[in-house]
C-alpha cells in the first residue's frame, strides 16, 4: 500500500522559508507523477503544484507560483516543496499526492 511521510513543517514568519520533504515507499516512486496538495483550516483540499516522472517539468498554482519550488530525487523516492516568501494564507496542512493517494500531512503555520 502506497505510504507517504511527510516532514518539515512548523512555523515560520511571514516572508520566511520552509522546506517540506515527502518520503514514498510500497510503490515505483520513479514512474509517477507527484504533487503537493493542502488544506487550510476550514477549506477544501487545494493543489499546489506538480511535477513530472524526471523532475524536469513542474506547474504551480498561480497563489504560490514564483515562491515555491517543487522538486523530487527518485534516488531517494523522496519529493520536495521548498518554500520562500511565505504569507499567513500559506498556513495549512501539506500532502504529497499520487493518483488517489495522499500523506497524513505536515503543519505548515504562517504567523507573526
């Protein structure tokens, strides 16, 4: 069964960096195409951006397009979402995705 953990969140002033990693396993990280989705309190699950099977093609939502960056090592089976500029309606709980699938999340909280 497809299994995600989800690391690197905390809090962070606005205007400050995060680096969230997602470490996959029970499946061929390599093949698929992943993604970071997240959910603000009282919100619905929103995507924040994608990237394609080699890492050399990424898209973002236009609310984090030029702050955040996602990346993955299939080495590694891990994928990234370094995050810069960061603005209070960032907070919210971040997921990597695949197909159906998703992590229980980390807490990403933007507060001064």
């Amino acid at each position: 069964q497809v299994q995600f953990v989800e690391s690197g969140g905390g809090l962070a002033q606005p205007g400050g960096s995060l680096r969230l990693s997602c470490a996959a396993s029970e499946f061929t990280f390599s093949v698929y195409a992943m993604s970071w989705v997240r959910q603000a309190p009282g919100k619905g699950l929103e995507w924040v951006s994608s990237i394609n099977t080699g890492g050399g093609k990424t898209i973002y939502a236009d609310s984090v397009k030029g702050r955040f960056t996602i990346s993955r090592d299939n080495a590694k089976n891990t994928l990234y979402l370094q995050m810069n500029s960061l603005k209070p309606e960032d907070t919210a709980v971040y997921s990597c995705n695949v197909q159906f699938y998703w992590g229980q999340g980390t807490q990403v909280t933007v507060s001064s």
